[in-house]
C-alpha cells in the first residue's frame, strides 16, 4: 500500500508563497518587540506532564498531545490509567514553558525580564479556519513588574506591530478577573461556581445575553440571581462610561483601585498610540485560562469575526514552581490568524533585496557555468538575491513561476553566447 502524501490532520505544509509572509511577519514582530526591549529566548516543545496539568490551562489540558513512557518504563501490561504510561506532553501554550524557564533560571535573568518567545504549540483541537492542531505563537511577557506599567507596554507594543502589518480598526478588549468576580458575587452566585458562570458568560458573543441567561438557568442557578446578574450587563451597554458605572454599582464588592488601574491603562494606551485601534472595556470579556488573575485583554479583527490574540496578568503562576509568588503579564499575537488575513487579502511581502534569476541551458560549457557562478558571487555580496536554476523545457511557465515570486530580472544564458 502507498504512504500517505498528505499531512496529519490538522497539521499542514506551507507553500513558498505563504512561508515568504510567515518569514516577514516574523521579521517584523521581532523587530518591533527588540525596539520595546523583549529580548529573544526559547524553550523545549515538550514539558512534564504534571507541569501542563497543573489545572491552570483551562480546556486547553483537555487538548494536550500526550507523549509515552519509552524503554523499560513503559510497561502496557501493568498500566491500570493513562497515567501510567505517560510522562510528557506537548507544550499547548507557550506561557506555561516560559514560567518553568524563568523559575529554572532567576538568577540568571534581569528583573524585570521582558521576554520574546515565538515557536510551535500543539493541541488536540478540531481543526477550522484559522485554527490548527501545530501552530505558532507569538509571546511577549513581563515578570517581575506588579505595577501596570506592565500592561501598557505589552498593550503598546502588540498594537505598534499589529499596525506595522497593516492592520487598522481593530479592537483591544480589556478586563479584569477581579471585576467578573466582582460582578458575580454581587448577583449572588457562590464562589465555588464562579469558574462555571465564566464559562457560560464567555458564549456571550455566540449566544447573546438571553442565551447566557437559558444556560445559568438550565445550571439551576436561582432566577434572581440571574436577573440580577444580566441587569448589571444592561446597565453598562446603557452606561456612558460602563467602567464607572460598575464600579459605582459594584462598591461594596470591588476594591477601587481596581478601577483606577484600568483607567490609567487605557488613558496611557490611548495618548502614547501609533497603531489605528480602539481601547474598549469589555465586561463579558472572560479569557479561557483560569491562571489569569487581574487584567485581561483580547484582540478582536473585524476582518476575521474572532479573536486574533490576546493576554492578561497571571501573578500566582510563579509560585507553583517557586514557593514564592512573582508579578507576571502577558500578551499572545494569534500568528496563524494574522497570516490567514494577509494570505487572504492578496498581501506581498514588500521588496527587501533585489531578486535575479539565472536559467542557465542543459549542458552549459563548465568554463562559461564557472564564470556565471562567479558573477552570481558577486551580486550577492552586493545585496541582491540570485537564483541560479537550470533551465527547464517548458521555458515559458518556469519564467511565469519565477515573475510570480517576485524575480523581476530573469537572464538566460545559453550554450551558443558568445564569450
């Protein structure tokens, strides 16, 4: 029986066209993260199992591609539960790798640390437009840094390269966990439940404000909670300002600083700018991953009617691996989505280098191919990209393909030229 051509499902290969975006949105994002001063680091694709289902991963610990025992370890025959034969797992995110990094190596780290990490990431998931079961991710994260100051330039920089590609329009959301629990324990559901009532709000851009309602009530949520609940939502889609709405509304149950903090977020993020975008508290704004612990954000692309990257701040996760709790935020560009839009849109990657193309014809004399070689030599250290191919019989399509990668200059060299 023949192999099979194609990829894993949910996995795909990349074409040259699609790797040439890839590689420019990548060059772009490194720069603009460089110029904030994240510097660059890298972490394993594998992590210890027990590190990704530390039940901080939300749904995502459902997802995980988990990896055998191997050698005298793996013992199928004694195996009673998956535990048994599995001790690692695929890194499904890339902020649970960077946390066990930063515990491993401290010491050896500035404080703050502004971190830049971009690499694969693997999860179970159904594959859907945009949405694979291998993709990039593009992280930048900042521990060591309790104040907002965090925020901002996480916000800042995210945005500054979002508009670098191209982008306008679109939206930041942002909230804080503090205010959903907040908000929660004003309506009167226990705190227990808070986790559930987070999941059921998160459907809210699906389902819509009577549909969270049906759902809290087939939970067997008491009714007035649940009217109570949906009030405060209608209060701040009536509300001039929803932030200082709720947090009139929500006094006796939200710390005011917690307000003031946003508020500066977003006075700063709007006066210091570049990028085409809106700053948009959003109360039904929930983030997945239950290690979030204070402001959270999510970019929203009309272009794509989904989010497209988001982050938040998450200062306990340190301290599973340390003891000792650190101050740590976070923001994700959804790369794979990014690239889907460019490919869409009709994107080329601007001209960086000259590109030349050398068709050289079968059975080309060594002396002469020699000579050429030398020439094409030259105008690579002078800046220009040169390919040098043979010539293929169908002449005519190969030089279409070749125009078609950006090679504007296409020189032949045939056997008959003179010297």
């Amino acid at each position: 029986m023949a192999l099979s051509k194609k990829p894993v499902n949910g996995m795909k290969d990349i074409l040259p066209q699609e790797m040439q975006i890839r590689d420019y949105v990548q060059q772009v994002i490194k720069e603009t993260y460089r110029s904030f001063g994240f510097t660059p680091i890298e972490t394993p694709c594998m992590e210890n199992i027990a590190n990704l289902s530390n039940k901080q991963g939300g749904e995502n610990e459902k997802l995980i591609f988990k990896v055998m025992k191997r050698g005298e370890k793996l013992k199928l025959d004694e195996a009673k539960t998956e535990a048994d034969i599995t001790d690692f797992g695929m890194r499904y995110d890339l902020t649970v790798p960077l946390v066990r990094y930063y515990a491993n190596n401290s010491n050896d780290l500035p404080s703050p640390f502004k971190s830049l990490q971009m690499g694969s990431v693997w999860r179970a998931d159904r594959p859907q437009r945009g949405r694979y079961r291998q993709f990039m991710q593009c992280d930048i994260d900042i521990i060591g840094e309790p104040s907002n100051l965090a925020e901002i330039e996480l916000i800042l920089a995210t945005t500054t390269t979002i508009g670098r590609l191209g982008f306008k329009n679109f939206e930041i959301r942002i909230n804080e966990r503090r205010i959903l629990k907040a908000m929660a324990s004003y309506s009167g559901f226990p705190e227990e439940e808070f986790d559930t009532v987070f999941i059921i709000l998160d459907k809210m851009d699906k389902i819509g404000l009577d549909g969270v309602a049906e759902e809290l009530a087939k939970e067997g949520y008491a009714k007035e909670s649940i009217e109570k609940y949906l009030e405060l939502f209608k209060g701040v889609e009536q509300a001039k300002d929803g932030l200082s709405y709720l947090a009139s509304t929500l006094k006796d149950y939200l710390d005011p600083e917690v307000r003031q903090n946003l508020q500066e977020i977003i006075t700063t993020v709007d006066g210091a700018k570049t990028a085409d975008f809106k700053l948009v508290f959003d109360p039904t704004l929930v983030r997945g991953m239950s290690y979030y612990t204070g402001t959270i954000f999510e970019i929203a692309m009309p272009e794509l009617g989904a989010a497209c990257g988001g982050g938040g701040r998450y200062d306990k996760m340190v301290g599973k691996f340390t003891g000792q709790d650190i101050p740590a935020c976070g923001f994700s560009i959804g790369f794979e989505r990014i690239v889907l839009l460019l490919m869409e849109s009709g994107f080329e990657v601007p001209m960086q280098r000259p590109k030349v193309a050398y068709l050289i014809e079968k059975n080309y004399p060594t002396e002469k191919l020699n000579a050429v070689i030398a020439k094409a030599q030259e105008e690579r250290t002078a800046g220009k990209q040169v390919l040098v191919v043979r010539m293929n019989k169908n002449k005519k399509f190969q030089k279409e393909k070749l125009a078609a990668e950006g090679y504007k200059d296409i020189i032949e060299f045939f056997n008959h030229d003179n010297d």
